[in-house]
C-alpha cells in the first residue's frame, strides 16, 4: 500500500475528530497561550522556574547590543569590524521574522545576503560537499554592509522588483514579485563576475529546540531522494560539517539546512553577522585581502566565550511555540481539509514527537506540530537562487516550519515571507511553489475565492 494513501487516510480520520483534541498544542507542552507583540518571546510554558535565570541571561545576550573594543563592557566587546548588525534582536525582531529593506532604508538590517563562487573543477566540487560554499575570495560567504566608525563596509545592497503575474482558473490575477539583488559601493575592489548572490531574511526563533529534539531516525524515515513511492516528493537530508564532533551530520537550521545544531548555527550567526569569535569560529571574518581585521583591536581569542554560547543555545531551545487560535471556526477546519487534500502536508508535516534528551526535560517526549519535514526539497525555477549549499542544489530549500506564521503581522508588523521576504502574503508565499510543490500549487490555483479565503484563514490559525 502506497506510504501517500495511508497518510492520507490517516489525515482524513484525524481531521474527523475536533481539532482541539490533538493540534491546538503546536509546541506540545511548551506551548503558551499568548497574543499581541511578545508572542514570540516567551518561554517554554514547562520551562520549570529554576531554569528560567538560564532563559533570562541568554536573552540579554541575544537581544543587547555589541559593542568595539576594547570597551569597559568586556562581556560585549569585540564588535566587528566588518559585521551586518551589532546584535541578533536586530534581524530576529522579537525573535520573529526578518524582512527585506523597505523604500528608503538605507541598509537591509534584517536581510543579509549569501556570496558563494561556483564549482568548476573536480576540486571545487568535492570542496562543496566538504566545507559547503567556495566563499568569494575577497568578501567571503556573506556581504557585511556595515563597519566600525571610520572604516569601510564591505558594500552596500540594493534590491529592486520585477512583477511576475498569475491567474486563478476563476480569472483572479495576482501580481507576484521577483526580487532582483545588486551590490554596490564595494570597499575592498572588484567581485568575482560569476559570483553567486542569495538574499535571506532572518527566521523566525520559536520552537527550535524542538526542532533539533526530533530523532535523526524520524527524519531519515521522511527522506525519499529518489521518490521510491513515487508521489512526486523527494525530500532529501542535507549532510553538514558539525564543527565540534569533527564529522558529518544531518543539517537542520538555515534556509538551506546548512547547520547541524543550535549552538553551531548560533556561532556562525555571531562570526558572521556580528563580527565575533568563538571556540567554534575562532576566526575573524575577514578574509586574507582585508586587513582591517589584523589592524583593529579586538575583544580577546574568543570573544563570544563558551558560557555565553550556553546561555545563548539555552534561550534559543526554549523559546516558546504559542498555541493555535480559531481551531473550532468551521472556515478554518475547511481550509485544513483543503491544505491537506491538495498534498502540502506531504512536506509540512504536522505530527511528530520529539526525542528523549534527559539533559533538556522541557523539550523531551513532545507530540509537536511543526508543519516541517527538515529535509530540502526542490522548489523550481521561480525559488532558485542557484547557489549550492552542501548537498542542497541551487533549487532547493528546507520545509519552513508553519507554526506560529499567523502571528507574524502582531509580532513583526509586516507579512513578508519566503527566504528573501519576497512574498507580501501567504497566498503570495503559497503560489512561488513550484517543483516537487507545482502539483498541489496547479490544485490552489483551481480554487475558487471561498477555498481561497479558507486555506488563508488555517494558515493564520497556527
């Protein structure tokens, strides 16, 4: 019996019992019950109250500012000098979504934008596989668009949109928009002229510990490479180098699931957005022809120290999922049985249970509600940045986890969405699909405006 007719007939008898029964809970137990601006930034609802000190502290870290050195804060020195902000609160707004930059702004702040050569050679390839990117030989992996006070910024990026329309069968029209990325102002000479850009948007921060709680097991039962049911989804793991164990592991975090754990993607955000070292990233983020790194002071060998990456990780695991809203509204439960019917949960998943980790109680034996695989899956021409990541091609990106999205307007006040911000909504975000998802996006565009209005109001009921 093919693995697509049961899970279909399993959603069908899930759907037949009141939703409040097993989904409104997308956190399992960690899940709050809270709306307005913070609903993104509370924690663990089981978090017990001898741990939430820990939760407190990493939050000061996450959300004030870094500062130059040498400073009298030496707990926060060691800023730049080439970084994208001066602290994480600033792209993860509210722990929420980034956006792009809006007319007028004079920096991209919650944007940053991926560089990467292309692989030519046979050694370029395997150095892909190995090491994820080839970095631009002058800027690196990322652009830096800001600086120390006197210095220069690497460059400056400018975004501009190309309309893409697309008709509903009822003669609707919707005006997609095409993001399209120059730079420009570069302080340190000449790019490579085949160097690859990629626009990304900081994600949203609720539920991750949960995310990395679920088994390699789980996700390894999901992949289906080469599609041996034949449904037409063939999501795949992404191998990564985890910095610590010195080996490869199943990559989670990341638009492309280019990290394999909480603590390495939150190092690598702090080396590479903000500027600073650590035990994980030693390394300044400056490369050989920059050497603004070697001229400026610095905060110390490892300026982001090991206690502060715990505190870090720890608020990072625990920031809570809050619940579900609407579940008993009857345009909602339709816009589930739509969701369902048309095959988006056959990469959204929404019911998996999280391992046991004895030293993280809070996260541990969880029945969750994501609305993610975690594997990469290709998207299409329309999402393709084109630029390899590890075992991720140009056309692929990891599932994004759904739960939570329809707070995103009380929290962030905008409802931009998709890796680079480009979709103004969700029915935008739901109609750049394509590839593996072009067969249930062909479904969405046979709605009528009522099956429309439905599936947007279950969106915005997680």
């Amino acid at each position: 019996m093919k693995l697509s007719f049961i899970l279909a007939v399993l959603s069908s008898f899930l759907l037949s019992f009141p939703i409040a029964a097993y989904e409104i809970k997308s956190g399992g137990g960690t899940t709050v019950k809270k709306s307005g601006p913070n609903a993104y930034s509370l924690p663990a609802a089981n978090l017990p109250m001898s741990k939430r000190l820990d939760f407190s502290v990493g939050n000061s870290f996450f959300r004030n500012p870094w500062v130059q050195a040498p400073a009298s804060t030496d707990a926060r020195d060691g800023l730049g000098p080439l970084f994208n902000t001066n602290g994480c609160q600033n792209c993860h707004i509210k722990d929420g979504r980034g956006h792009p930059p809006e007319k007028g702004d004079l920096h991209a702040v919650s944007m940053l934008v991926r560089l990467s050569i292309p692989a030519k050679t046979a050694e370029q390839k395997k150095a892909i596989i190995q090491d994820g990117v080839i970095p631009e030989p002058v800027y690196g992996d990322q652009l830096q668009d800001f600086s120390l006070q006197d210095q220069k910024a690497e460059g400056k990026i400018n975004i501009h949109y190309s309309d893409v329309p697309v008709t509903f069968t009822d003669g609707t029209q919707v005006i997609l928009r095409k993001p399209i990325v120059t730079l420009s102002h570069l302080g340190y000479g000449e790019m490579q002229p085949d160097t690859m850009f990629s626009a990304r948007v900081a994600p949203i921060m609720i539920g991750l510990g949960l995310l990395e709680s679920i088994p390699d097991e789980t996700l390894k039962a999901w992949a289906d490479e080469v599609d041996v049911d034949q449904d037409g989804i063939s999501g795949k793991l992404n191998k990564v180098w985890h910095v610590e164990d010195k080996a490869f592991a199943i990559g989670r975090f990341g638009w492309k699931a280019g990290q394999p754990t909480l603590m390495q993607q939150n190092a690598a955000a702090f080396n590479g957005d903000v500027g600073l070292t650590s035990h994980l990233f030693p390394n300044e983020n400056c490369s050989p022809s920059q050497s603004i790194c070697q001229t400026l002071p610095n905060g110390g060998k490892h300026e982001v120290s090991r206690n502060i990456l715990d505190f870090v990780e720890f608020y990072s695991q625990h920031l809570a999922v809050p619940s579900r809203r609407n579940v008993d509204d009857p345009l909602v439960q339709k816009g589930q049985a739509l969701f369902v019917k048309v095959g988006c949960d056959s990469c959204h998943k929404s019911n998996v249970r999280t391992g046991v980790r004895d030293d993280l109680p809070a996260l541990s034996n969880q029945t969750i509600h994501p609305y993610t695989d975690l594997l990469l899956h290709d998207m299409g021409d329309g999402l393709a940045d084109d630029r390899p990541e590890y075992l991720a091609t140009g056309r692929e990106w990891r599932t994004a986890p759904l739960w939570g999205i329809g707070y995103t307007q009380e929290v962030n006040k905008h409802s931009y969405f998709l890796h680079d911000g480009r979709a103004r909504n969700l029915l935008e975000a739901v109609l750049w699909h394509g590839g593996e998802a072009e067969k249930a996006k062909q479904q969405v565009l046979s709605f009528d405006s009522a099956q429309r209005d439905a599936l947007i109001a279950f969106l915005n009921s997680l």
